[in-house]
C-alpha cells in the first residue's frame, strides 16, 4: 500500500522523513506538540501518525525501508503520541468499568453487563432498514481499514498468553483465518464484500477517507496488541468484538438483502453470525475467564480492553450517523496540507 496523505504538520514531516531515511529534530518536537492536543481520539494528524508508525509492524509501504519498525528514534516518537492515547483511551473507557463492571462478579457476567449497557444509536439499524447504496458504499470504505486486515491486530496475543486461553484465542483466531482456507478468511470475505459494490478491496487504499474516529478504533487494536503489558486490554477487546457481533451482523446481511444483494455480498456478514454465536462464550468464558484465573492482577486491564471496543465503536458510528443525518459524506474529504 503507498503512504497515506498527511493530514496535518506531523504527518507531513514524518511521511518525509520516513521516505528520506532520516527523523529530523524538528519531527520529534512536532510530536511534542500534537501529543498535547485536547482532543487525541478525534486528532487526525496523531491518529494518522499512529496509524503510519503500527502500519511498519503489518505490512509497511513499498516506499518505507522495513528497518524502520524497529528504529529507536521512531519508537520513542511512538511513544510520545501513545502516551497521550492511552491517556485520552482511559477516561473514555472509565465509564464503562465503573458503571457496569460490579465488583465480586465472574470476568464473563462483567463483561455481558458491559455489552448490555450498550443502547446508543444503531449504525447497523440504520444500513439494515434505511441506507441506500451510496451510503452503504462509504460504510464499507470506512470499515475496509480494519476488515482487510482483520484478526490480525489481536494475534499478538497468542504468544503472551498461556493454558485454556490461549487455546480459546487460537480457536478464534483460527476461524477468523479460514480455517486455513485463503478464500475463506475473513479479510477475503470482506474484500469480496466490496467488490460487489464496485470498491477498491487493496490492502489500506481508503485510509485517506478515514476520519480520525475510525482510526482510532483500528489503532487501539494495535496499541494494546503490541505491548506485552497490554496483554489483558487486547483480550478483552477482541471479546468484545465477538460479543457484540452476532446481532449486527445479522442486521447487516439483512440491509444487503434489502438491496437486492447476492451472496458474494452478504457471506461476510453471514459467516459472521454463524461464527460468533459461538465465538461469543468461547471469548467470554474460555479465553477471559481462564487468562483472570490465571493471572488475576490481569481482570482490571480485560475490563479497560473491553470498554474501549465499546467506546470507540460507539464514536466511530454516532460520527457516521451524524454525517449522513446532515446530508453529507461520512467520508473525510482530503485536503491538501498548508506548507
């Protein structure tokens, strides 16, 4: 995938930098300063820097040299901005935990209070009975982000994690690869998805309409899922992903029918269904219950995880409702940056 555009001082310096193969002094100070913005979870010049840093640890960009995954300087540039993620990721999570995670109960029944606390608007209420083919167009555009890469973000995991937890996650993870069928997995589901609507299915080539709310929730993923100490965070969130699949999907496939959509469209959704009605107890007990078993110091960060899915989600469609309530394109219009 070629570099994305940059949205912002930052980005334009580091997107530079990175072809150069040089970070200039003035890039790490830019880093300073667009870590204190006020607003980091809806700041396109962080997320996007974010995003280019996670992207070097999945498949890169042609233009990029591989050596910089690890270089010190960029990790201590990631850093920076990651500071102030985590931070603006923690008060949005802190409701979640403190109003329906009750003390005492099983890591599992917490969890289920969680998704049943979830009453916000419904983006997939809204594509099953009443969006047409444009906007569900853009939705699939914004989703192509995560779902083109999809279950990778949370394989992380895997090696971090031991026992009935591991073998649950590996269950799941198993699954969303297909089972070891290429055409099966997920990701090409998904890619098969768009291309009955005509859209492009390569590997990052709608980041540029990706508003800052919808890299967020595929930068978290990263974030938790690259940090050891993170470990409990990445498998709270992916349980919650399944948790709160089944019904949307069900609703989705339903909006593609209503469209008159055939099955190279709805497949997606429909395995979706299928699998995470089972992958729902699997997470929740096998894969959560077991990693607080056995490491209880652990329960506090599978909760944090978990609320963050629930957030951020939550963001990222109230941001798409919101744009097609007021006539527009969900989709970020790209602007050049000011010199």
């Amino acid at each position: 995938m070629p570099l994305p555009e940059p949205r912002g001082p930052l980005t334009d310096a580091l997107l530079t930098d990175l072809v150069a193969g040089a970070l200039r002094p003035s890039t790490l100070a830019l880093a300073d300063q667009t870590a204190a913005t006020p607003v980091p979870l809806a700041d396109d010049d962080l997320q996007l820097a974010l995003y280019t840093c996670y992207e070097l640890h999945y498949r890169g960009f042609p233009e990029v040299d591989d050596r910089w995954e690890w270089d010190p300087q960029l990790l201590g540039l990631r850093a920076v901005l990651e500071q102030a993620f985590e931070t603006a990721l923690r008060e949005a999570a802190d409701p979640w935990v403190r109003s329906w995670a009750v003390d005492g109960e099983p890591v599992d029944r917490q969890l289920a209070a969680m998704v049943a606390a979830d009453d916000g608007p419904s983006l997939s209420e809204h594509l099953a009975k009443r969006a047409d083919e444009t906007q569900w167009a853009e939705f699939l555009t914004l989703r192509s982000v995560y779902h083109l890469k999809e279950a990778d973000p949370h394989t992380w995991a895997i090696p971090r994690i031991a026992g009935r937890a591991k073998a649950a996650l590996v269950e799941i993870q198993a699954d969303e690869y297909g089972g070891g069928s290429p055409v099966r997995m997920h990701s090409a589901l998904f890619a098969r998805l768009m291309r009955a609507f005509d859209l492009d299915d390569t590997h990052g080539a709608h980041v540029d309409t990706a508003p800052a709310e919808v890299l967020a929730t595929l930068n978290a993923m990263s974030f938790l899922g690259l940090h050891r100490r993170h470990r409990g965070a990445v498998v709270g969130h992916l349980a919650l992903i399944e948790m709160t699949s089944t019904a949307p999907s069900r609703r989705y496939a339903s909006g593609l029918r209503r469209l008159g959509k055939g099955e190279d469209a709805t497949l997606f959704y429909d395995e979706h269904v299928e699998a995470d009605a089972v992958h729902e107890q699997v997470a929740s007990v096998d894969m959560c219950g077991s990693l607080v078993a056995d490491e209880p110091a652990l329960h506090p960060a599978v909760l944090f995880g978990a609320a963050v899915a629930l957030e951020l989600e939550a963001r990222a469609g109230a941001h798409v409702l919101q744009e097609w309530t007021a006539g527009r394109s969900a989709l970020r219009a790209r602007t050049p940056v000011p010199a």
